[in-house]
C-alpha cells in the first residue's frame, strides 16, 4: 500500500497493511540506493537490459511475504530537494516502527542504502540494539560507523556486507569498519543485490 510521508507534500513510500497498522511481528526494510532508483527498484539499468526479478526488488518482497515478513519499501530519491534520502528513511521508520508489535527486523540495503541504514541506526539506536536482527548490505557505501562504541558492535555482529569480487559467491574478502565484506559473485556493482 502506497502511503505518504506528512512531513513531505509528494514523498512516499509502500508498506503491507499489516505493517501499517502495526501488527506484523516481522519486518523486512528494503532501502535502494541513490540516483535514478526509485520505490521498489535495485537498478534501473537491471529492469532495462535484463529484467523485473533481477533488478527489482518484487522477488525480495514475494519471498518476505511468503515468510510471513511485513514489508517496507522506502523511495528515498523521490523528493531529493525537500528530503534527503535519510531524512525519507528516518520518516518512514518513525512512522511505522516505534510503537509496533514487531520485535523482528531485517534491513536489506544496496550502495547509498548502506549510509542510509548507519544514519537511521544513529536516529534510533535502540531499535538497532534490541529490534534488527540482521542487516545485509549490497555493496555499501556507508561512510564509516556510527560512532556509537555499542551500536557499532551490534552493527558488527549482525551485518553483512556482499561486495564486488571476482571471488566465488560468499568467499570473505575483508573486513571494513569491522564489517564482514564477502564476495557478491560479481564485479558489477548493480548486480550485487542480485
């Protein structure tokens, strides 16, 4: 279901009813990067030359739902000149996390969506403590940690980060800011989140 940000005339964003109303146990957050990526897309490039299950995120969205996950799909670049895309993240997280059921949470997030994902762990670090469970980022540009000696092993622990790499899918590469970087599979940025 499509629903608006109050604090914003034209951003928006999409989440399942059950999210909405606060009543999903599970949640899974879905933050794309930026540029010309919008709600529900990972890469346009992917949805061009290739297609809707490889550079959407609908694939991730039936799989959660299947798994009985409420979804959040942000659209952080919408409205780029009134609303950053944390400040988009943060509103929707505002909006439907605090107050809620769910004690669950997974954040799956693709380049930009990395920094995106430190700043709404920075807004609400003991959601991030206690509430998300693991975060899986696709080839993250998260400028450093939060700065939070807690948080940032929280972080840590529950993160991953799938990188380019002409290593085999899920070979370690590295740790950067103490995160696990492991191979994507690929070394084509766009095709990480695939």
């Amino acid at each position: 279901r499509k629903m608006k940000i109050t604090e914003s005339k034209t951003s928006f964003f999409f989440a399942n009813p059950e999210v909405i109303q606060k009543d999903a146990q599970k949640i899974l957050v879905l933050i794309h990067g930026n540029g010309a990526v919008r709600a529900g897309q990972w890469s346009r490039k992917l949805i061009l030359n290739h297609s809707l299950d490889e550079g959407s995120q609908l694939p991730f969205i039936k799989m959660a739902n299947a798994q009985g996950y409420g979804v959040i799909v942000t659209n952080g670049n919408q409205e780029l000149q009134r609303m950053s895309p944390e400040d988009h993240a943060s509103a929707v997280w505002e909006k439907l996390i605090p107050g809620s059921c769910c004690d669950h949470v997974i954040i799956i997030a693709h380049s930009y969506g990395g920094q995106v994902t430190m700043n709404l762990a920075r807004c609400f670090p003991g959601d991030f403590l206690h509430r998300v469970k693991a975060v899986y980022l696709a080839d993250s540009f998260h400028y450093g940690m939060t700065g939070i000696p807690l948080l940032d092993q929280r972080l840590c622990d529950i993160s991953l980060n799938y990188v380019t790499s002409d290593c085999d899918l899920d070979t370690l590469i590295e740790f950067e800011d103490g995160i696990k970087c492991i191979s994507s599979g690929t070394t084509r940025h766009e095709w990480t989140s695939w």
